[in-house]
C-alpha cells in the first residue's frame, strides 16, 4: 500500500507546477501569435495582387513598361498633364507562390494590355503597350520588366529565359479575360472623355 505522502507528493513538487506553468504560457502565446498573423484568402490575396500590378502600371511613366518599339505620347501643346494610361492585367502567378499577404510578395508574372487614353481618341486608335510582363515588387516603385526580343535573341527566347517553365506556355498564349477586357474598354473611355 502507498503512503499518503508518496501520492500526494508528486503534485506538490514545484517542478512539476513549474513544467505545467511553462507548458500554459507557451500554448498562450502561440495561440495569440497565431491568431495576431494576418493571412490572406488565397482569392483575395489574387486580387490584390491584380490591383497591385494594374495601379503600378497606371502610374508608371509609360516608358517603363514599353513594349515593341511602342511609345506614348508626349503631352500636347498648351495641355497640362501627359494622358492617362489605363490597363488591363492578367496575373499568371507570383514568387513566393506560398505568400500570405501582399507584402510577402516578391515577384509577379502576368501580362499588361495599356491603352494610352488621349482625349476623344478611341480604343482603336490609342498608343497602346501590352504584352508579358514581370513585377518585381522588392523595390519602391516596383520594378517593371517586359520581355523583348533583341537583334540576337527572338522574342520567344526571351520569354523563356525570363519566365519560369509553369508560366511559359500561358505567356506565349494568354492575353486579358473577358471580363478584365471589358473593364478595360469601360475604363479607357471614361478616361477618353468618350
């Protein structure tokens, strides 16, 4: 038979409050770093990313994001300000594919249609710049980079070495969604004064 000081005894150890102390705060505090964390709805972090790229266009001296020897307009005489751009995105995927928010995105590949809104000029007949297109958003601003073919490198090559193989074939083929094309032309015109 036990003694009652042999079974009462273990409870009454300070190391042994001392563990199940240690043990609590430990469950505490990673409860409340974890619920602290902002994570991102994988949906809702796609967006942001899509309206990340589509406003660092827009904002971007055109020149930056050039493509095909296209080049904006210079600001008519007696006119105050250079004419909008307004772009449409297509994001193929971003570096590192398991960011939580925004700010843990690095790199983002996808392609940019960019009409140059001129006052009264119609889609048709606006400057526009498109085509693949990197983000490199560990810089302010964000770095613009398109692919372009060179005297000694086709247009094709370029994309390949520039984008990683998931993203290549989507490049090659993909332009704008319907429904980003659409707010595109609504956008545009609205700029346009049409």
């Amino acid at each position: 038979m036990m003694s009652r000081t042999g079974v009462s005894g273990w409870y009454r150890s300070r190391f042994v409050w001392i563990e199940a102390g240690l043990l609590a705060a430990s469950i505490g505090v990673a409860a409340v770093v974890t619920s602290t964390t902002p994570k991102t709805d994988p949906a809702d972090l796609h967006r942001q990313i899509l309206t990340r790229m589509r406003t660092t266009l827009e904002q971007a001296d055109p020149t930056r994001h050039h493509h095909a020897g296209h080049t904006a307009p210079q600001v008519p005489a007696g006119e105050q300000a250079a004419p909008a751009v307004i772009c449409g995105v297509h994001v193929y995927g971003h570096e590192p594919t398991g960011a939580a928010t925004l700010a843990d995105v690095q790199t983002i590949y996808g392609f940019h249609l960019c009409g140059v809104a001129e006052q009264k000029r119609h889609w048709d007949g606006a400057v526009k710049l498109a085509g693949p297109v990197i983000m490199d958003m560990t810089t302010q601003p964000p770095g613009i980079e398109v692919v372009e073919a060179t005297a000694d490198v086709r247009f094709v090559d370029r994309l390949r070495e520039m984008f990683p193989d998931e993203y290549e074939d989507l490049a090659l083929r993909e332009a704008l969604p319907a429904s980003e094309m659409a707010d595109l032309r609504r956008r545009y015109d609205a700029a346009a004064g049409l």
